[in-house]
C-alpha cells in the first residue's frame, strides 16, 4: 500500500471524528510563529485571531507539515496553548528558584507538584512535557493571556470548587482559603506577565545576543534567555552593557538567580 494513501486516510479518519493530534513540537513553532505573524500584520479579533488569519495559518501547516486543521481545531489548540503559558508563568513566579532556564523545567517535589496540578489542570502538563519555546509564547500571548475574552478563569482554566455552604458563611472554610491562595498566585503570575513585558522586548535582546555569536547551545546563550524572562529590569541593564561585559553579567546574574550551566 502507497505510504501516501495510509497517511491520507489516516487524516480523513480523524477529521471524521472530528478530533486532531497535534503531535511535534515544530507544528507548535509553526503554529505559534504564523499566528504572530497574523497578529503582527491583521491584528486580532478579541482575544484571538480573525477569519482570514486562520485560513492562513491553516495553509502554513498544511504547505510545511502536511497537517490540516480547521479553524475550530486552531482555534482550540490557540487556547490550549495559552492556558499551559498562564499556569507556565504561574508556576515561573513562585517564590524560589524552581525554573531551570537551561533545562526549561520545574524542580518541584512531587508533593508540590500533587498541590499545583490540583489548582489548575494544565500545571500537570508542564510536569513531563516543558513549554517549548517559551519566547513564542511570551510574543504571542502576553498582554492577552489573561485579559481576552477568552482568557481562563477560575471555572475553565483552575479546576476550583467556589461555592460556599451556607452554614459556614461566618467563618473561613478550606474552601475559601483556597480561593484566596488562588486568587494570591493569580495575582503573583498576572505580575509577572506585566514585568515580562514592560522596558525592553525579548525579541530586541535576542537581537543582541544573536550578535554576540555565542550560539545558541553555548550555556551563556540559554542563560542569558532565562535572564531576560525574569524581568524588565534584567532586560534594561542587558541593552546597557558594553560588549566586553555581556559575558561576566550573565554568569553574576545567573549565580544570583540559581541557574546552572
């Protein structure tokens, strides 16, 4: 049998059940890299993209990857992928260094990782599988992840029972002591979504270290990455530095925040 009619009809079977597998991570950086591209050139249709740039985005997969989807399946994996970027800068704003930039993972212990998964549901797949190209997401979503129309709230995104009996109205329940953590780290990842993307953009202090030519498997490189998506301030000093500093500040800063080479 002709490869190209098992995969073909493969396809045709899962657009019949109306469900897709998004499988690799260069159809997500195509995917995420195309809808910025809309976003860039079309702007958006409330929190997500409009018509004309689905159809093109569509097209760039199935020119580049062979993979056809419809505007409902985009428009599903768009928001998928921005409620793993919110509960992915959820977790990045903990207090402690639990982020590993040259890894991209999490250093929880699994009892923290029990607690996290149970308060939102897309933490848990952060847990094996790392956000890939962070910086996409950062250009994509910022500013929209969690003030869209769409963005995940309390009854979508975060699996949070908010009801309240009314026998206990006077005094705190559990439950309402987890709202209120709830709402604490909400509070802490909206933060640092805002410091993330205030002072200098990612994309104007890649550009500098794409210059240095350090590339991109030199540790220095990965770090310094991980140093941008800290916060604004970091980003500032990095634009400030003469060339001859850049190489001492990432490694002072990285001692600073706990990230090994």
């Amino acid at each position: 049998m002709d490869p190209s009619n098992t995969t073909q009809n493969q396809s045709n079977e899962t657009q019949k059940k109306g469900k897709v597998y998004w499988r690799g991570e260069l159809i997500t950086k195509t995917f995420l890299e195309t809808c910025i591209e809309e976003v860039t050139a079309n702007g958006r249709l409330g929190s997500s993209l409009k018509p004309h740039s689905w159809v093109k985005v569509g097209d760039i997969l199935k020119k580049t990857h062979g993979f056809e989807v419809d505007a409902r399946q985009m428009r599903n994996r768009y928001d998928y992928l921005r409620n793993r970027y919110v509960a992915w800068c959820q977790l990045k704003s903990k207090t402690g260094n639990h982020y590993n930039p040259v890894t991209n993972s999490f250093n929880f212990t699994e009892e923290e990782w029990d607690q996290l998964c149970k308060r939102n549901k897309y933490v848990e797949t952060l847990k094996s599988t790392p956000l890939c190209y962070p910086e996409l997401y950062t250009h994509l979503y910022d500013g929209i992840a969690a003030t869209g129309s769409n963005a995940p709230n309390a009854h979508s995104a975060f699996n949070i029972d908010t009801e309240e009996t009314p026998k206990n109205r006077n005094k705190a329940s559990p439950k309402l002591a987890k709202i209120t953590e709830f709402e604490n780290e909400m509070t802490s990842a909206l933060k640092f979504m805002v410091q993330a993307n205030s002072g200098p953009s990612l994309k104007e202090c890649k550009e500098k270290l794409n210059n240095l030519g350090w590339g991109a498997t030199n540790p220095l490189h990965k770090m310094a990455l991980g140093i941008f998506c800290e916060s604004a301030k970091y980003r500032e000093q990095w634009m400030l530095l003469e060339e001859n500093e850049n190489a001492d500040w990432v490694k002072m800063v990285s001692t600073k925040l706990g990230f090994n080479a």
